[in-house]
C-alpha cells in the first residue's frame, strides 16, 4: 500500500513539473522560445541570459517558467507586437519585467507577487493598469502611455522610482507612494500637483509642462528639482533644505525666495519675470543661469564654488547694468551678453577661463586685468574704444568684431589661436608679436596703420595685409613693451676704441652705460643691456639722446649725443657709440652678492663680481674675510688661489675696461645644534676686498661688506641691502647696494619679467643708479622722475626650483644731507608676465653710530692700555661669558674677527694702521662696543 501511494504522488509531482503553458498570443510564446544565452530576452536569478525552453520540445513548462527571474518582451512594432501576456501568471519568480510596446487596452500583472521592475511604456493602446498586490514593486515606468485613464497606487506602497511622463491625465494621486524616491513626470497636462507627504523623494522632474501649482511641502531629502517650462506664477521652496539642483526657468515667477537652499548647486532661474534675485547663502551654488529677466543688478560675489555663469540679456527687456563676482574664485565660464554694462570691471577671477560680453550696446572699454587664465573672450557688437589683454597670457579665442577700438596690443598673448577682428573700420594700431601666424587670425580692419609682427613672420603678415587689401600700413618688428603710438626706434651699439685706431665692428662692448632721452620736455633714462647693446622706443618728434658714464673724465664719448627727428627719419634708426680713453685712470671695484637666503644649517651660494671701470687693462687679487667659526666653504668657481682661517684669496689678470667677472662660491652655515651655533637673526658679515700693484683713483668701492641676515623662512620675491639694516655714518653720500630676487612659483615659464622700483628722491640721488649684476640679460627704464623698470624680456624663466629663480642688482647713492638715525627704505613690485605685481619686503636700513650696546661695556670688561702699540688686554668679570670678539675701523669694516673668545685675555693689534677703532664683544648678555686707540 505504501508503495501504491508513493506512486501516485511521483505522478502527481511530475505532471505539475511537465505542465505544459498554454499562450493565447502565438507573439508572446515566439520570443518567449527566442531566448537563449545569446540574447537578453530572459535571464535566471544570477542575471545569466538563459534559454527559457531548457528541453528543447517548443514548449514552455511551468518549470521552466520558473527558471526566469527578468523578462524583456520588448519589439519593434515593425517587428509585430503582442497582444496578451496571458501565461505570464506561470512566471511567478519574475523580478524585472520589460513589456514596451505591449498593444493591448487591459494588462493585467497581479500574479506576479515578486515583481520588482516593471517597464511598459509606449503601450500605446493600454487603457487600465492593474499592479495591484504588487507589494515588491519599486521600479514603473509607464512613459507615453498616452490611453491611460487612470492609475492606482494603492497596491504598491513600496514603489521607489514611477516615470509617467507624456500621459493624457489631468490628475493624479501619488499620495500612497510613501517611499517614493524619484518621479519623473515630464510633459504632461497636469494643473495642480500634491507631492506633499512623500518625505522620501530625492529627484522630481517636472519639466515642460501646464503646471500653475506645484505643492513640495515637506520634501526635505529632495535634492533634484526640475518644474522649468510651466506656467508657475509662485513656487514655495520652505523646507528644501537637501536641494542641490533646481530648475525653474521658463515660467512666469516674478520674486522667488532661495533662502533656506544652503546645499544648491546648480540653478536655472532664466525666462522669468524676476527683478531681483538673491543668491547670497547659496554658498555651495556652482552654477547659475538667470538670463532673460528683468534684472538691474547682479551680486554673486564670496561664492567660492560658483564655476558657471550666465546673465544673458536680451536687446527688448534687458536692464542688468551691475555685475558683482568679487571673490568667486572658481568662477570658470561668464556669458553675460546683450546687456546695458556701461562697466565691465569682474576684479581677479584667477579661473575664469570664457567670457561672453559682446552686444553690450554701452560697453565703452574692456580689460581682462585679473583674469589671468582666460582663454576664451568674445567683446563682439559692443562700442569699445579701448581693450587691455595683456594680463590673459593663456587666452586662445578672441573675437572682437565691429568694435571701435584703435589700439590692440595681442603681442603677449603667445597661445592665441583664433582672433576675428571683422568689420573693425576704426582699428589703427595692431600690436601681434606673438610668434603666430595663424590662418584663423581674420584682421578685418581696413584702415589700419600699423601692424607689429615678429620679424620672422613679417613677410608673412605683409601677404596677409594684401590679401586683405589693406593698404599704407607700416609693419615691423619692434613693439615690445612699446605703448601707444610709440612706433620709431633708435639703436645700436657701445663700443672700446682700444688702441686709439677708431671704432669697428671687433671692438669691445660697454655694458650698462645710461642713455639720457629728451623728447621736448619729456625726459627718461635708459640703460644698454649687459651685452652692450641698446634699442630705444620712440614717439614722433625731435629726440636727443646723450650716453653717460659712472666716471666721464676717464672717457671720451663720439659722438657726445645724437639728435633724431621722426617719421623725417627711417625707422629703426641706427646709431653707435665710439668711447676712447682719456688719459690713464686705474679704478677696479667690487662687491658680493648673496644668492639665497641665510638659513642655519643650509648651504647658501654667494657671487663676488669685480670690475674694471678704469681705462687700462689690470690685474691683482680678491680677498674674501668671513668667520670660519660658522661658515665653512663647500665649493667655489673658479678654485681658490689660497686659503687661511677667516680667509680665501683669488687671482686675476688682464682685466679689460669695463669688463666685469664673476666668482661662484657656496658656504655652509652652522645650524642652532652646532658650536657656536648659528640662530635666526644672527649676521653674518663678510668682506670682499680687490687689490692692485697700482693706486686706485676710487679706494672707497676695493672692498665691500655684505652683513646677511639669517632666516628661518623667506620670501623669495625680496629686497635686500647688502650693507645690512645697520649702516656706518660713512656711508652718508655714497654707494650703497641692493638686491632684488624674484622667483617664479607658477606653473608655465614666466616670458617677460618686470621690477619695478620707486625710488625715494628724497633718500636717494637717482642719477647715480647704476646695475652691478643679474641673472639674466635686461635693459632698464628710468622714467616719471623716480619710476625704475628693470625689464627682462623673452627670458621664459622656468618654474621647476632648480631653475626658477632671478635677480637684479644695482648701486645707488644716498643723499650727502642723511644723518646719523635717518632711516632709509625702498620696496620694489614684481610683473610675472604682467601678472599682478608682487610687492616686495620694504628693505629698511638705519644709519647708526658703531657704539650701540646692549650692556654697559665698562661694568663687564676692562681694555688696557688704552691707546695701546701693539697688543690690547681684555679682562672681564666672571659674570659674562664672551662668545665672540671683532674690531672694525671707522668705516665700519671688520679688520679682526675672534671666534670662540672665552678664554681670549689679548689681541694682537700690531699690524693695525693708527687710528680709532671700535670693539664689539658678543656675550651672553648680548652686544656691547667701545673705542679704542692704536698708536
């Protein structure tokens, strides 16, 4: 009996297992026997594509019904089309179901209690939709289900995401959607729409549609809102505090309050009615679009993520004068055309990288100062006079047409690819010495009367101008750091007349002699490069130009001076100069240049540069005196002739007139750690000495004292006075040196650097500035009375550490009228490829008497005799521990250094010459000084 009834049961389960599924629509079980792994039609739990008829009998089994776990029904209406799912019921595992397409009025899908996904959008004839019991349903798309009369969620209260986009209803009730997260329901017929209630919703795209009221109360994890192209009159957006994107252009609003958006990154508010907007909380806002309002002023301004902008106008209802984008530093990308901008001053945008302004009808000038990084500028249709593009260095794309500029200086801009500069009649002057020569730059200036290219491309822009039929207009190659209309040249040479047989094209070079220039009352100095050449940009008219040197009885200048009249004259003018010597005069002078900055514990690279400014050839030696104690020399080029404690000696010979020379040597300074030990703030002084068999006629410029200041950190954009911030009163009326390093800290090679110094006509006598050395070849401007510019052009100095820095150093005397206490400063700024300048330390140097002291000297240390012949005894109080022991003359320079001075008793002064010296004794209750006599 047993065995009976296990029989009957096998038979039952294997028929069940065997049931074959009968399909009504033949379509349906067609694509149904279409699946295989080769294609998407079914899928099993996996997500493996599958063959649904697994046995191959062309049925479809219950079995194998339920192997299926995604179902795409999909097909072209080309193709054929289903009319009944009518077995579907059988699948009952499916999860994701894609019905698209299916062509008829009723579906019915409760049967499938596990359903997950379902698509079936473009079911164009389905009318009723049931999905009720579908308690798993989270995913429905029923998009251009255009015969639904209706739709029932009340079966569904898990559904996540619904798209009902393009349907014929004109309601709709989401409110049992609890857990909804996203709705898509673009382009329909709706007035009103309730999404109060659903707390879950994330994103809602309500774009193009009739809308006149949108309800979104309660909506605070919403974080995409799109209800643009509706009717909306008032749009309530309390409580949005998660919204990141928001849409509601093209509606009829005309006050909008963003307040509570504190995370909106993205808005579009244009084609409004708006008069105002306030955008200022929305510190998180990264893009903005308000175009096509009636807006009269615009602030954007701190908002430090906003990267896109666009205030567009238009020529019937624009009103937006006022833009205000202070601060907004990532600010990428501005179109704010067709507006009524009388101003267009946007301040530093160091990111801005596209600018739209044309078609401002009251846009008079432009410049890009600030914009830095700009590569994109259209200024098309606006009545500009004048445009400045010199700080855009990266700019790529110019379009400028029907403008009223005359002036375009585009010379800096050496990444410009496409200029259109079409209908532009009043254009004169072009300035394009750019290294291009693209056939995308479209002149379009007919009346243009002076082009400067670079003289490679000169033939080049002399086909395109033809080409353009541009007639009488003059084109060459000098335009650098040329303003306005300052189109004539005058240039040539400096040369040694050696052996008194007259000047020729062998002949030495001068370096460095300053050219006076006097057009009318107009006066300004110029000085010819380290090469010994000099090019002068000049205006129309008479000018004088008279060469000079530091010391005029030594030489004799042919001709004394040169008189130019230009355009009577042809341009580039040429003239050279002839110097003789006049009679025997021995001069050499040196100084010390420090490289980097002190810093203990490092290496520091210094340059001693000496020179010839007497008329015969000579030779002799330099000595360098430092403290050895905390300084140790690590290498020097060229080698040292000698070496003593405290000192390093080199030799020369055959040094030419003005011919200068250079010695490299590195020193490494004690850190804090060492004996004795090197601190921030500490000095360290050296003296750099040149010494010749013959009698100088300037013995005050053989030596020189450089007291270096130790840092910590440093600047690397600075001043220096080398003498120190201490200054002997000798120094009152005489050279005193100065060191301007500049580094560049970008990321592009900087082209063309400017230092510009302003010099204090009341501390300094400006006609005696002379350079005495650089890292880079320059000319210099002396102009507006006191103005300096120190111009290095086409250097591309590198941004890597290794080769990025520069400097510039010069002499100047100080006014003979200075007193003992008179401070005297200077600053200087830095143009980095016209960059913003960078405004130097302010070098502050004081005038003072060698005796400060910070203890009284005669109440720790006794000195006898005083006067003394030949050795000076100290005696201190065991209450002061002396440290470090130098004496200097009167002038201030150190004559002995005695390092590790704690036990020192005497000092040998034997080979002092007679006089008054000072002794500094460095201890550790600080610095104290007196005087005393060698007889």
């Amino acid at each position: 009996m047993k065995k009976l009834y296990f029989l009957i049961l096998f038979l039952c389960f294997y028929g069940l297992n065997a049931q074959v599924i009968y399909f009504a629509d033949a379509e349906f079980k067609k694509i149904l026997l279409k699946a295989s792994p080769d294609n998407t039609i079914a899928q099993d739990s996996n997500g493996n594509a599958i063959t649904i008829d697994s046995n191959g009998n062309k049925e479809i089994e219950v079995s194998e019904a339920l192997n299926v776990y995604k179902l795409n029904t999909y097909m072209r209406l080309i193709d054929g089309f289903i009319s009944s799912l009518s077995g579907i019921e059988y699948f009952e595992n499916i999860k994701d179901l894609n019905c698209s397409g299916f062509y008829n009025s009723n579906l019915d899908l409760t049967a499938l209690k596990n359903l997950e996904k379902l698509d079936c959008s473009e079911t164009y004839q389905m009318k009723t939709l049931n999905i009720s019991g579908l308690t798993k349903l989270k995913y429905l798309d029923v998009t251009h289900d255009i015969n639904l009369t209706g739709l029932d969620f009340s079966g569904v209260p898990n559904l996540e995401y619904l798209n009902c986009s393009r349907l014929a209803l004109i309601t709709i009730d989401l409110s049992p959607l609890q857990n909804l997260t996203e709705l898509q329901c673009t382009l329909n017929g709706f007035k009103t729409l309730d999404l109060s209630g659903l707390t879950n919703l994330k994103k809602v795209n309500l774009y193009s549609g009739q809308l006149t009221n949108v309800i979104l109360n309660g909506l605070s994890k919403l974080e995409f809102l799109d209800c643009g192209s509706n009717s909306l009159t008032s749009l309530n957006l309390n409580g949005l505090t998660s919204l990141e994107k928001l849409s509601f252009q093209s509606n009829r609003l005309t006050s909008i309050n963003l307040s509570g958006l504190t995370k909106l990154k993205t808005l579009y508010a244009d084609y409004n009615s708006l008069t105002s907007i306030n955008v200022l909380n929305l510190r998180d806002l990264e893009s903005l679009t308000c175009g096509n309002n009636p807006l009269t002023s615009l602030d954007v301004s701190n908002l430090t993520k906003l990267n896109t902008l666009s205030c567009i106008g238009n020529f019937s209802t624009s009103k937006l004068a006022l833009l205000n984008v202070s601060g907004c530093t990532s600010l990428a990308e501005i179109n704010c055309s067709s507006n009524k901008f009388v101003e267009l001053n946007l301040g530093y945008l160091p990111s801005l990288k596209k600018l739209n302004c044309s078609s401002n009808t009251l846009l008079t000038s432009l410049s890009t100062t600030g914009l830095e990084n700009l590569e994109s500028l259209n200024c098309s249709s606006s009545p500009l006079i004048t445009l400045d593009l010199i700080k855009s260095l990266h700019l790529n794309t110019l379009t400028a047409s029907f403008t009223k500029i005359e002036l375009l200086d585009l010379s800096p801009l050496k990444e410009l690819l496409d200029v259109s500069l079409t209908s532009n009649n009043e254009l004169h002057y072009l300035l394009l010495k750019n290294g291009k020569t693209y056939n995308s730059y479209f002149l379009g200036a007919p009346n243009l009367k002076y082009l400067c290219v670079d003289e490679e491309n000169i033939k080049y822009y002399q086909q395109v101008l033809t080409q353009n039929q541009i007639k009488n207009c003059e084109i060459n190659a000098y335009c650098s750091f040329v303003s306005g209309k300052e189109n004539f040249i005058i240039k040539g040479a400096n040369m040694y007349n050696v052996d008194n047989k007259g000047c020729t094209a062998d002949s030495l070079l001068f370096s460095n002699i300053k050219y006076t220039v006097t057009n009318g009352s107009k006066i300004n100095n110029f000085y010819s490069t380290k090469e010994g050449s000099y090019a002068i940009a000049a205006q129309e008219g008479t000018i004088t130009v008279k060469p000079s040197i530091e010391n005029p009885n030594y030489f004799i200048i042919s001709p004394s001076s040169v008189n130019v009249t230009f355009p009577a004259q042809s341009s580039p003018f040429t003239q050279d100069f002839c110097i003789s010597a006049n009679g025997t005069h021995q001069d050499l002078e040196i100084s010390l240049i420090p490289l980097e900055a002190a810093r203990p514990g490092f290496d520091v690279k210094y340059k001693i540069v000496y020179k010839n400014k007497g008329n015969i050839i000579q030779s002799g030696s330099l000595d360098l005196i430092f403290d050895d104690s905390v300084l140790d020399l690590i290498e020097a080029i060229p080698l040292v002739s000698t070496q003593a404690t405290n000192k390093l000696s080199w030799n020369f010979t055959n040094l030419k007139p003005f011919e200068s020379k250079e010695i490299l040597f590195t020193m490494n300074i004690n850190s804090p750690m060492e004996i004795p030990a090197v601190n921030n703030g500490d000095i360290l002084k050296f003296i750099s000495k040149i010494n010749s068999s013959g009698t100088d006629e300037m013995p005050l410029d053989n030596s020189f004292s450089l007291n270096q200041t130790v840092v910590g950190s440093y600047d690397p954009n600075d001043k220096t006075c080398l003498e120190g911030t201490v200054i002997t009163p000798g120094l009152i009326g005489e050279y005193v040196h100065y060191m301007i390093r500049f580094e560049n800290t970008g990321t592009y090679p900087a082209q063309n650097i400017v230092v510009k110094d302003m010099i204090d006509l009341n501390k300094f006598d400006i006609t005696t500035l002379i350079p005495t050395s650089s890292s880079h070849s320059f000319v210099i401007k002396i102009s507006e009375t006191n103005k300096v510019e120190f111009i290095f052009e086409g250097i591309n100095l590198p941004f890597d550490d290794a080769n990025n820095d520069g400097y510039i150093a010069f002499k100047i005397k100080t006014k003979p009228t200075l007193r003992v206490g008179d401070t005297f400063t200077n600053e200087a700024n830095i143009y980095f490829d016209y960059n913003f300048p960078i405004l130097t330390n302010k070098a502050a140097s004081t005038f003072t008497a060698l005796g400060t002291k910070d203890f009284e000297f005669s109440n720790y240390v006794t000195l006898y005799p005083n006067p003394t012949n030949n050795v000076l005894n100290i005696n201190s109080k065991e209450s002061i521990e002396i440290q470090y022991i130098s004496i200097y003359d009167i002038l201030g320079q150190l004559v002995i250094a005695v390092p590790n001075a704690k036990a020192v008793s005497s000092i040998d002064v034997s080979k002092l010459n007679s006089g008054n010296y000072f002794i500094i004794i460095k201890s550790d209750k600080g610095s104290s000084s007196t005087k005393f006599i060698k007889n």
